[in-house]
C-alpha cells in the first residue's frame, strides 16, 4: 500500500506501508535510508520523535487486508484556516 504524509511542517513524502496494528505502523519512506514506526498517539498519529503528521492519502490494492487496521476512514478535508474537521 502507497501513502502520503504530511508532516507538521507542511513537508509531504512518500511511503509504503511495510506492517500495521491497530497503534502502529512500520513505513519505508520513498528515499529514506531506514524503516520509520509511526504511533497512534490519543488518536493522532506521530513520528518516531513524536512530532504529529497526517496520513494525506492510502492507495491500497482491493482485498489485501486493510480491513483491520481502518474499518472504517473517516475522510478528512482542510480549510482555508487549516482546522481539520471529519466529514
């Protein structure tokens, strides 16, 4: 599965998902020289130093196991005041 995240300094990678739980995810960052966990942290999750970043987009292959780790993805849109708000 292909992502993109969005770190909180506005900077956007991509990455594949290698592994998932439902609080953890192991990454491979396109250019990245290692393997990154990302936690969930009160709902939120963060980087391996703890900064917050969002998953921007998930670009999965049907039937491959998702189902697990998002039962059910609430879409997300950003405002021009940039406040997160679930639809």
């Amino acid at each position: 599965m292909e992502m993109i995240l969005r770190y909180q300094t506005g900077l956007r990678a991509e990455a594949v998902l290698l592994a998932a739980g439902a609080d953890r995810m192991r990454i491979a960052v396109r250019d990245g020289a290692d393997t990154v966990e990302l936690r969930l942290v009160f709902g939120r999750w963060v980087s391996e130093d703890g900064g917050p970043l969002e998953i921007e987009s998930l670009i999965s292959i049907p039937n491959t196991g998702i189902e697990h780790f998002c039962p059910d993805p609430a879409p997300m849109t950003r405002t021009a005041g940039n406040t997160m708000w679930t639809i």
